[in-house]
C-alpha cells in the first residue's frame, strides 16, 4: 500500500472520530441542559459549565491541531517550532483538561446532594 492511501485513511479516521467526539460533547450538553434543569435545577449549573467548557476546549484544541502545521511552516525554525508548538499546546490542554475535571467533580457533588427544599417566603399556602 502506498503513503498516500495511509495518509489518507489516517486524515478520514481522524476526521471521524472528531466528528463523533464533537457529536458525543453535544448530546452532553443537550442531556445537562434538558434532562437534569429539569429533574434538579439547584444542581445543573456546574455540570453546564463543565458541559460548555468541554465543548469550546475540544473545538479550539482540534481546529489548533490542525492549524499549528500551517502556522509553524511560516515561522522558518521548521521542525523545531512544529514540535515547540505542539509541546505548548499539550500543556495547555492538560491545563484545560484538570480545570473541567475539577468544575465535573464539583457538578457531580452537586448533583449527588439530596434537593434543597423549596423555602416560601411569608404565610403558609391556603389549604
């Protein structure tokens, strides 16, 4: 088989499965939003954030992934500044990445809360 059959697979196996992650961040999102406001509205917001966080992390650590060749070619230094690049943008990914496990643990404490009651303010409801 040839590089280019291999190089091509390769960029279609990794579209794909960019596409499906990026499918698997909304369904989430829409899950968190939906199902969990509704059934726990004291306890959601955490796991929004972390659901929104998520999302905007995966979408511009991709679209770098897939500019840093294009950028680092411009820069002159060749490999040097690809792998510098990229040694930078895997830091700050793991950074990215401890920070939305930690606003997830946080949303999973919440969530595992008994419900707050609802506190009524004033005279008790007629009966």
């Amino acid at each position: 088989m040839s590089d280019g059959f291999w190089r091509s697979l390769s960029s279609f196996i990794y579209g794909g499965s960019s596409f499906v992650s990026f499918a698997c961040e909304i369904a989430i999102l829409v899950v968190i939003t939906t199902i969990v406001r509704r059934h726990r509205p004291d306890a959601y917001q955490g796991l929004q954030l972390w659901a929104i966080g998520s999302l905007v992390v995966f979408v511009v650590m991709n679209l770098a992934r897939v500019m840093m060749p294009f950028l680092t070619r411009s820069s002159g230094d060749g490999m040097e500044s690809f792998f510098r690049a990229s040694t930078l943008l895997t830091i700050l990914g793991t950074g990215l990445h401890v920070v939305l496990v930690v606003i997830f643990i946080r949303g999973l404490a919440a969530l595992a809360q008994p419900p707050k009651p609802i506190v009524v303010e004033g005279l008790p409801p007629y009966r």
